[in-house]
C-alpha cells in the first residue's frame, strides 16, 4: 500500500460533518491518504482500530458476516464521512471500498492525544460518536419495523439528503449492496424500484441513476 502525505486542500475539498468543522484542520494535519481499489478490504473486522479514517473520494461500505452466512451491511460512508472511530479497541465491522476510493488515514492515538489537550475536539468526537449511535438506531428500526417499500424509499431520502441536494442521485454501490443494507433480497429491492417508478414516484435511467419525481410521496411512503 503506497501512502502519501495528506493535503490539506485535498481533504478539505470534500464537506466534513458539521461536529467537526471547526476542529478538522488540526484532526486531519497528520493524516496520510492512501488509495483503495474497487473491492478491496480496507480494514476487517476485530482489526486492531489503529487508525480513523475519512473518505476523501470514492465509497465505503461497513459490512459484517453473521452467523448464517448472510453478509450485513451497517453503512455506506461517501466522501466526508469520518470512520473506524470505535468505542473498543478493535474494529466492529470490516470496511470496505465499494468502488476506487481515496482514504485519509489518522492515527487514534494522536487524535486522542490532542483531544486531552483541546476540549473542543474532545466535544466534537463526542457529538460525531453521538451522531453514529442515532444512525444506528435509526438503521436497526428500519429493520425491525418497516416494510420493504418502506425501507427502500427511506434509503432513497438517505442517499438523496447526503447529497448534492438535487432530485439525480448517482449510487456508487449495487442492488446487491443495497439488498444487504436494507435487510432484504436484491429480487425485493429490483421490484421495489420498479413499482416506485410506476407510480411516478421516481425515475430509472439506469441501474446506479435515480431520480426522484416526488420527495414528498417518498416521505410519506417512509412515515
């Protein structure tokens, strides 16, 4: 794995989450970045957590094998998004590039350094590892208590808010991705799709583009 020193531009020009806007300049001055090939694992799962990363370019998946069989999707992380910030001293989940990506790599042990000395960096990892906790939660009652239609138009609105802010929404990861994300088989999520196209509610013009006709019937499909 060839590593380079991160420029500041460089992992600048991608938004960072608001808890660590005003801290990440200092977060990220000792980050190396490094590239990842579609596919390739970044970090497996009971890894020693030696690093917390950030997604410069590319996608991320977060995936667990469960005892069964089934692979388990936890997240998808898109440029910005911070990960491998763990409570333990181990990975959770393995993490993976969904399609070619670009990392930024921060040593834990520095950053937990520099939090003992800057109490505003202390609170915005706090409110970071907060925000992860209600994504979780979030995620676990869409398993527990929605319907595949449901599940699939609240994964829309999630892509779609984490965007650009348009109705267009270029997905970087598979059906398949999807399926495993959201509980379901990929034969649901295709003809889950197409119904929603149907109904007008959105549009396919191919496989990884959608565009959403309606946000607000999205919403209340999902309510």
């Amino acid at each position: 794995m060839a590593y380079a020193v991160a420029s500041q531009e460089f992992v600048r020009s991608t938004p960072a989450p608001a808890a660590l806007r005003d801290v990440e300049l200092p977060l990220t001055a000792q980050a190396l970045t490094a590239p990842y090939a579609r596919g390739e694992e970044i970090y497996a799962e009971e890894e020693p957590a030696t690093y917390v990363y950030r997604v410069v370019s590319g996608a991320v998946r977060l995936t667990r094998i469960l005892s069964d069989g089934r692979r388990h999707i936890s997240a998808f992380l898109l440029p910005g998004d911070y990960f491998g910030l763990e409570a333990g001293p181990e990975h959770r989940y393995s993490a993976e590039a969904i399609v070619d990506s670009r990392i930024a790599l921060m040593r834990r042990s520095t950053i937990e350094a520099q939090a003992h000395g800057d109490a505003g960096l202390a609170q915005a990892l706090w409110k970071l590892t907060a925000q992860e906790l209600d994504r979780l939660q979030e995620h676990m009652l869409l398993l527990g208590r929605k319907s595949a239609v449901q599940r699939v138009a609240a994964f829309l609105l999630e892509m779609a808010d984490r965007g650009d802010g348009g109705d267009s929404i270029e997905l970087p990861m598979s059906r398949s991705d999807i399926a495993d994300y959201l509980g379901l088989t990929i034969e649901t999520v295709s003809r889950t799709l197409s119904q929603l196209e149907r109904d007008g509610f959105i549009r396919l013009p191919s496989t990884r583009t959608i565009v959403l006709r309606s946000r607000r019937s999205l919403a209340h499909i999902d309510a």
